[in-house]
C-alpha cells in the first residue's frame, strides 16, 4: 500500500515538475516528496490509533506499577514504561521528583527518562517505514538497554547521594516508609472512559504532536534528501572508513551539539546507512543526537547537582559508543538485507 | 477573589494556561490571581507529576494540559 506514494511522488516530482530522475535535483526531490507525504500519513493515523488505546492510562497507575515490583524488574519496566507513556520533555522535572518522593530508586527513574526519548510511537512508526521491521526492532532492544544499564550503573555508583537536597530528603523519608511491610501500594483505579472522551482525548494529542513535530520531519526529510541526492553512493566507505574502532566514538561527539528529536534523525540516518555508513556508528550518532541533548541537561540541574549530571552524561557517552561497537561487529549477519 | 495557581517548570504550555485563565476570567468579569509556580520543590509538594497543572485555593483540580475554557469557567463561576 506504501507504494501509493512512490507513484504520488513519480507523479509530482517527473510528471508534474518535468525533473529527470537521473539528477542530483530530481532525485533528492523525489526523494523529499515520498518520505514526507509518507511519513505524515502514517504518523497521523498511527498517532491517533495509539492515543485512543492509551487514553486511559496516567502516571500515578505507572508509578504505583513500579512501586509494586522487584527492583531488577524495576529497571526493565521503568525503561519499558519510557517507551510507550506519552512525555513531554518539559514534564521530566515533575515526573523525576514524582518517582523519587514515591521512594523508586534514582536508577529506576533514569531508566524511565532516558529511554523515553529514544522510543515512541512515531520513532517506531518512522523506521518501520523507512527502515524495516528488523531495524526497528534491534533500535527498540537498543534503546531500552540503554536505559536499563544506564540506570543500573546509576545505581551502582550510589548516585542518589548527589541529588540536590530536598530531591534526596523526599527519597530518604520514602525510603523509609516503603521498609513497613504493613504498607500497601495501591494502584489508582483505570478512569472509565467512554468512546467520545476516547475519541476527544487521541485529537487533542494528535494535534499537539503533529503541531510539534511537522517541521523536525521536513528538516530530517530534507537533510535525508540532500545526502540521498548529492552525497555519491559509498562516499562514507571511502573517506570514513568502514566502521573502524573510532568512527564510533568520532559520530558520538558530532552528534552531542546538534539537537533534535527522534523524528528528525530517522530520515537522516535512512540516507547515512544508504550511503555506506556502518549501522552501529549510524545509530550511535542517533542517539546522541536525540538523547543526550542540552536543554535537557539545564533542567535536570534542578534536582542533580553537576557532580550527577556529569556523571550521567559519562554514563551515555560510554553507552552510545559500546552500543555503536557491537552493532557493528554484528551487524554484517545482523542485516544482511539492508 | 480566586487564586490560582499554574504548576510547571516554565514550558510554553504553562504560560498558556496562565493567560488562558486570566482571559476566562477577563471575559466573566471577575477578578482572579493567577501566579505561576516554577520551584521543583513546591510542585514536588503538590504532588503532581503531569505539568501543566492548576491549583485553585491551594488544592490541584487540573494536571497534564491546557485546561479547556468550559472547565476554567467553571471553577471562576461554579
């Protein structure tokens, strides 16, 4: 069916333009054409789908979630959580001292944020489409492992200590609370809600996402079409080499400068595997791009002290670029197909 | 007089939601205080973990988004 718009964009960009599919200019803008009228469709319907199954689900039952569970489950499902809970960035101060006063380890809540914005719907809808399912499953295993150790070092290393202090008192008093064995944690009650409030819940968010990521995916699509037109096949190959052992780390600092979400780096990776880069330097400036990012840093300093944040920026650096090394020594038998 | 206030770290949508209830209350007539909370200490205290959120007389009644105008017209003129 995805067909559809490879003819849509023949149409526009060879019939309706007169460009000649064996330009630089045309095919970058044949390119731009398919993967935008693409991309849009499948994230407006998908969006909206997805926000009416999850319209009834909100932290607090999340939160109580974890609570109840093991603490080496805890990570995985703090990470798994992060994935699928709808999350702005500007609410992760809340959510943070939320999860902390609750007494959830700080490694745990890590997890949660830093998988968060590696992983959702519309990253997955966009490598599915792109990408391939193969692709987008080893990203989604990767993203959460990469919150799941993270968090677990985190731990490890007993950063809680060097949270700001009203951050780590609120923990320490939960701490203590939760070694009551008579205490229950109860998990709110699912809101019931009715098909219309469904239906006025997923707009609301189809609205809001779409309102903030249209102009990341024209970016990322035109970047991706740039590279797809201009840079020649191989290119990478030959002047970067291929995948030796610092290309890894070399992707990882170009990539903490540059910000931006996950729906603006797929397209541009689409392009950067296409032309030859090594699929694990390719995701490992990805991620760095997309979850190691500034802003976000400045509003952690609200609950951290730097000796944390530094050390949680350590943490990422070294995860991204492990990550970046195996998947290169395994991707020749991992995508073979790609 | 009603007060208000908006709970978050400073994002664009709590701004909205502060001008929102400023202009719901503008259009009824009636005089509100509306102050924006940014400390992550108090919000912690509020215990709400979705911003933007809206506390009315020191008790959260709205978390998690702009608030529409219906229920804003509501609690300025219940």
């Amino acid at each position: 069916m995805l067909e559809l718009f490879t003819y849509l964009a023949n149409w526009l960009a060879y019939g309706l333009l007169g460009l000649n599919p064996d330009t630089r200019v045309g095919t970058s803008i044949h390119f731009f054409i398919e993967d935008t009228t693409k991309i849009l469709f499948l994230l407006v319907v998908m969006i909206y789908v997805i926000a009416l199954a999850r319209a009834s689900m909100n932290l607090e039952r999340v939160r109580a979630y974890i609570q109840q569970k093991h603490r080496l489950v805890g990570y995985f499902f703090g990470s798994g959580f992060g994935a699928i809970t709808p999350f702005c960035s500007c609410s992760s101060i809340p959510l943070f001292l939320g999860f902390t006063s609750a007494g959830i380890p700080l490694g745990i809540t890590m997890a949660f944020l830093f998988t968060s914005p590696i992983i959702n719907e519309v990253a997955v809808i966009m490598l599915w489409s792109l990408l391939g399912w193969k692709f987008t499953l080893a990203y989604i295993v990767i993203g959460m492992a990469v919150g799941i150790v993270g968090g677990m070092i985190l731990d490890a290393m007993k950063g809680e200590r060097w949270l700001k202090d009203f951050a780590a008192k609120a923990y320490q008093k939960a701490a203590v609370e939760a070694q009551d064995p008579g205490k229950d944690i109860e998990v709110p009650e699912t809101p019931k809600m009715t098909m219309a409030e469904r239906h006025q819940f997923a707009r609301d968010e189809l609205k809001e996402i779409v309102g903030r990521i249209w102009k990341w995916v024209l970016i990322g699509v035109g970047l991706g079409a740039a590279l797809h037109g201009f840079v020649p096949d191989g290119w990478f190959a030959d002047n970067l080499g291929s995948g030796q052992w610092w290309s890894v780390p070399a992707a990882v600092f170009a990539g903490l400068p540059l910000y931006s979400n996950a729906t603006g780096v797929i397209p541009v990776m689409e392009s950067l595997i296409a032309k030859g880069l090594p699929v694990g330097t390719t995701l490992a400036f990805c991620m760095s791009t997309v979850a190691a990012s500034f802003p976000e840093f400045i509003m952690l300093k609200q609950v951290m002290t730097f000796r944390l944040l530094a050390m949680i920026f350590v943490i990422l650096l070294a995860n991204f670029m492990v990550v970046g090394w195996v998947i290169n020594a395994i991707s020749p038998w991992l995508f073979s197909g790609l | 007089m009603k007060h208000f206030e908006v709970l978050g770290t400073g994002c664009k949508k709590c701004i909205n939601t502060a001008e929102t209830i400023e202009r719901v209350a503008r259009e009824l007539g009636q005089p509100v205080e509306v102050v924006k909370i940014t400390d992550p200490a108090k919000i912690m205290e509020y215990q709400v973990m979705s911003t933007p959120a809206v506390a009315l007389d020191g008790k959260v009644v709205h978390s998690g988004s702009i608030p529409d105008r219906d229920t804003i017209a509501g609690w300025i003129n219940p």
